[in-house]
C-alpha cells in the first residue's frame, strides 16, 4: 500500500493539538483508549447483557448519516429484521465516529457499521471483545477537492480532512499524497505547511462539505453521499473515487459485541441475515433505497435528498466518470458504491 511510516496516523494527546477533533470526542476517546478508564464502560456494558438476555433482545442500530449505513438501514425499513423473527427500536443517528464507537461499548447500541480499521483499535486497542460479521459495503468513499484543485499534487502546502485516523480513508489518501510526491504531516491551526506537505486534520463528515465552501480545508476524503453533495451543491468536485485507487476495498463493516454472538447466536445470525438480505435487495433497487434513506423518507434516516443518495447508488452514473477521466480504471468494471456482505480478494 506505500503506506508512508513517517506520516503514521497522528494520536490526538490534546484537545487542542489543532487536528480538528472537538473537547467532546477527545473526552470520549480518552475514556476508551485509557486503560483504566475503560474498564468502568465494560462493565456497563456487561451489565447491560445480563439485564437483556435471551433472543428478545431489540436490534438497536448506531449509524453515521452516510451510504455506508444502507443496509442496516434498509434492513429496518423493509422490516427484514421482524422478518427473521426479531424485535426493534429507532436506530440511532451519530455525529461522528468517536459517539458511535462509546454508544456501542457501553451497549446503548448493538448493531454498528464501523471503520474497518477502527474494529481493530476498538478489539485491541481498547480491550472491547467484538467481531465483524460482514462488510457493510464496497467502495464508496471520494477524495473531494476544491474547484481550483486538480491534481493530487495540487494539495501541496493546504490542509485536507479525514473522518478519522483508524480509517480506509486515511491509508488511500496517504497511498495517494506519497505516489505524488507528498508527505502528510498533522499541524496546529495556524502553522505553516511546506509545499511538499499536506497538513490532515480529523473532522466528523457531516462537517466536511461546509468547511470546504468556507474554504477552511482544501479537500476531503469521506464516504459518500457528502461527496455527492459537494458536487451537486457546486461546492467542490470529485478528484479520485477510493475504489479507483483500491478496487473493491472494504470500508465500513457490520460490527457486533462478542457477548451477544456468544450469549445468543441465534440472534446474531438472524441480524446477519437481515443485513445480507438488505445488501442484496439494494443492488437491485437503487433508486428505491435512496428514497427510503432521504429526508424526504417516512423514517428520515439522514439529512440527504433523493438526489443526492440517488447519484451514489445509481449503477449507471459512475460511467461519466470512468467517460470523463476522473475515474481511470474502466475495466474494473465498478460501481460507485456497491454491497457485498461476505470478504473476497480486491
């Protein structure tokens, strides 16, 4: 991957280290990442499992208002989850990674899709016993710049956003800045950035697409549909497609508590099902599934329109960019966003 070991992913040791992530989640990520601190969340935890045990336990979804959610939340509109015999609750919308990954250790919620490098740091960096039991999707991700840039190298001396640091997000944007002769660096707000260097900064996506128009960054790299959004607000535009740099990548995974597939597996595969079953039906009805995941929506999982979710799941329109330039892989043969619940090689 040439990932570049000098330009390791920067440990947030400060609330103010100037690497965008607000007091609030530097809090939360203190509590999970201190040993001793997060000893207390696992036992909450735990005594949130004796309290519930059994197959009855509600299906309660966390998710990030992104693609990446599509099929836990297409799994709850269409009933899939009572359709495996299962009971559920509202899922629950989070602002960022750092609220979603506390919410599901200290078992406010059950079912997650999380950062696929993230599963590792909550399994082992924080001690949390929980296991992938799917990819959630394929894809799905963009590096999205300002309209004056056009080329990687372009982002030299300028400030470019993650979602977070254990994420596909910033290995692909780092394999990126190094083919391109940059070095990614993480810099307090204010200092200056050579022209060899891209200075990240962690922001949650639902900021991004406004720091861009306000010209605070000068591009990011998120899941969609923000991307899309840039685009079709004129704020920015799509400069690479994360499955154009790595075809077919694992981004976001199903992430669930391992006291859950131990205590009740029945349970935990009738989930699994769901989710598959959701995966499946998306393929194939695109436009459907952005209606059900649009603010427009009877649930209004997310704050997107119909047109927005509409670009990234529609199966035709990645053709334009493969017509284009901006995707240069055309005999991939991929879609921009697709669902496949199972690993295989990419």
């Amino acid at each position: 991957m040439n990932y570049n070991p000098a330009a390791r992913p920067h440990i947030c040791l400060s609330s103010d280290c100037g690497c965008g992530m607000t007091r609030r989640d530097f809090l939360r990520l203190s509590a999970l990442t201190g040993a001793g601190l997060a000893v207390p969340m696992l036992r909450a935890g735990d005594a949130m499992a004796q309290a519930s045990t059994g197959d009855d336990v509600p299906v309660k979804i966390g998710y990030l208002p992104i693609t990446d959610a599509t099929p836990l939340l297409v799994a709850h509109a269409r009933k899939l989850f009572e359709a495996e015999g299962l009971r559920t609750e509202a899922p629950r919308l989070f602002r960022s990674w750092a609220q979603i990954v506390e919410a599901f250790v200290s078992g406010q919620v059950n079912v997650i899709h999380l950062l696929s490098p993230t599963t590792l740091w909550v399994r082992y960096g924080t001690r949390f016993p929980a296991k992938v039991v799917a990819w959630n999707h394929m894809n799905g991700s963009a590096l999205t710049v300002a309209h004056d840039i056009n080329t990687v190298a372009d982002l030299g001396g300028k400030t470019v956003a993650i979602p977070f640091w254990y994420s596909i997000h910033n290995i692909l944007l780092q394999k990126l800045l190094v083919a391109n002769g940059l070095t990614a660096v993480t810099r307090p707000r204010g200092s200056s950035i050579a022209a060899n260097e891209v200075n990240l900064v962690v922001l949650p996506p639902a900021e991004m697409v406004s720091a861009l128009a306000g010209k605070g960054i000068a591009g990011f790299i998120v899941a969609d549909p923000f991307n899309a959004a840039a685009e079709i607000n004129g704020v920015g535009k799509v400069l690479r497609f994360s499955g154009d740099v790595w075809k077919d990548h694992a981004c976001c995974v199903t992430f669930l508590a391992e006291r859950d597939i131990a205590e009740r597996p029945q349970w935990a595969q009738r989930v699994t099902t769901a989710i598959v079953k959701a995966q499946l039906w998306t393929r194939s009805n695109q436009l459907d599934a952005a209606k059900l995941l649009a603010t427009s929506g009877d649930n209004r999982y997310t704050p997107h329109s119909v047109e927005v979710l509409a670009k990234v799941l529609s199966a035709t329109d990645y053709t334009a960019y493969e017509d284009s330039g901006v995707a240069r892989n055309k005999g991939w043969h991929q879609r921009r966003v697709d669902f496949q619940p199972y690993p295989f090689p990419s």
